[in-house]
C-alpha cells in the first residue's frame, strides 16, 4: 500500500482535464497502483522500471506516466498524453 503524491504540475494537469475520459482513466489507474503491493502496474509490458532509481515509465490510457517509487509514498512526476 502506498499514498500517492503528486507535483504540482501533474496537479494542475488532473484539475485542468478532469472531464477527459482518458485522464480520468489515469486518475483510476494511478489509485490501484496505491493498493499494489510492490508499486508496480499489472502489466509489466506496459512498464519500464528502473531498479537503480526506483523511477517508473508507464503508457497507460494514452498518457506517459512517470513516477518514483519512495519507501511509502509513489511520487508522480509526469503526466504526458500521446499524441
């Protein structure tokens, strides 16, 4: 279990588009990633781990995903939508 943080950028990009379907679909995405228990998302095909950082590159819903996994705490950098 992990508490989700966010930058302010990320924060102002979830306000900002809080109607879009597919942000939507992040913001659930980004909530069960809290619940797994090593921080990671189901499908490691769509993952790219960096074990030396603990920093996480995940395509989800047509977003870029970029997170740090903390001791308890999963700080979200970056929220990019691909075009």
């Amino acid at each position: 279990m992990y508490t989700i943080r966010y930058s302010q950028e990320v924060r102002n990009y979830l306000a900002d588009n809080r109607f879009d379907y597919h942000v939507a679909g992040v913001h659930v995405e980004l909530k069960l990633l809290a619940d797994t228990l090593d921080g990671l998302p189901g499908d490691k095909d769509s993952c790219y781990h960096l074990s030396e950082t603990e920093r996480v590159y995940w395509l989800v819903e047509h977003h870029l995903v970029v997170y740090k996994r903390e001791t308890n705490d999963l700080y979200i950098s970056m929220i990019q939508p691909l075009e």
